[in-house]
C-alpha cells in the first residue's frame, strides 16, 4: 500500500512541476507561430 501511494504522490508531483513548463512550451511555440504568420502577412500588403 505504501508503494502505490508514493508512486500516485511521485507522478502527482511530476505533473505539477511539469505542466506550466510545458504550457510555457506552447505558449512560446503559439508565438513563434504568430510572428511567422505577421512576417508572412506584412510583405503581401
């Protein structure tokens, strides 16, 4: 029993610690699009 639950409380810790990393990934990722689709945009008009 103590196994499972240290197991659940490490993958419950590994989430917290790694989901504003990741959604910092795809904000960043998000605004790089943005940026490339702004620079594709400027020379047409």
């Amino acid at each position: 029993m103590k196994t499972i639950s240290i197991f659940i409380l490490l993958i419950y810790w590994s989430i917290m610690i790694f989901a504003p990393v990741m959604s910092k990934d795809v904000k960043f990722g998000r605004a790089k699009l943005n940026q490339i689709k702004i620079v594709e945009i400027k020379p047409r008009s």
